[in-house]
C-alpha cells in the first residue's frame, strides 16, 4: 500500500478513534445514575434500567473498537496494516475503507465465518 493511502487510512482511524473517546467523555460526564424517586412506577425504573445497561453495553463495545483502532494504528506504523493475517495476501481498499480495523481478506473472513458456522 503506498504512503498517500496509509496516511489516509490513519486519517480515518485516528477520526474513528477520537469519536469514539469523546462519546464515552459525554456518557461519563452524563447523569449515569438512576434516580428511583424521579420515575413514578416500575415500567419507568425497567425501562431507564434496561436504558442504562445497553448504554454500558454499547461502551464495552466502543471500548474494543478502540483497542483495534489502536492495533491497527500500530500495524500501519510497523508497515502490516493491510495485509491479511491468513494468508498473506493484501486486503482490498474498497474492504479497508468499509471496515479499516480488519487483519482478514474477504476471502479468509468468509472461510473463518463458515467454519464458525460448522460449530453452532
């Protein structure tokens, strides 16, 4: 992958990078607590419950997206970002512009999904 697109590709994970820091400083800075005396019945208190764990769960989630921004970050600085971790081959841009974190070809995703599926 020559200079032009691995300056961009960092571009773009460096942007993702810094959303994703900045959605969980306003989580954070937000009102993470429930106040059971502002919510008149229990329907209001389950719902603001189920509201506040998927909040976290949706965290977690940003939480992992950050380390493999990061990890990808790293394999752009040690010259493997967009090469598959399979087989060696180069990852497409069109595949890196959709999903800029992936170590996989589309190829080796698909057979790494299908022998998943063998196990379910």
């Amino acid at each position: 992958m020559n200079k032009k697109n691995l300056e961009r590709f960092k571009t773009i994970l460096l942007t993702q990078r810094e959303e994703l820091i900045e959605t969980a400083r306003s989580t954070l800075a937000s009102d993470l607590g429930i106040n059971v005396d502002d919510l008149p019945d229990e329907m209001d208190l389950a719902s603001a419950e189920y509201d506040h764990a998927m909040n976290f769960r949706l965290r977690g989630r940003e939480k992992t997206l950050i380390r493999k921004i990061d990890l990808a970050i790293e394999r752009i600085k040690d010259g493997e970002y967009g090469v598959c971790d399979e087989c060696g081959d180069d990852i497409s841009a069109r595949r890196l512009e959709a999903r800029p974190v992936t170590t996989l070809c589309i190829r080796c995703k698909e057979e790494q999904e299908r022998r998943e599926k063998e196990y379910i």
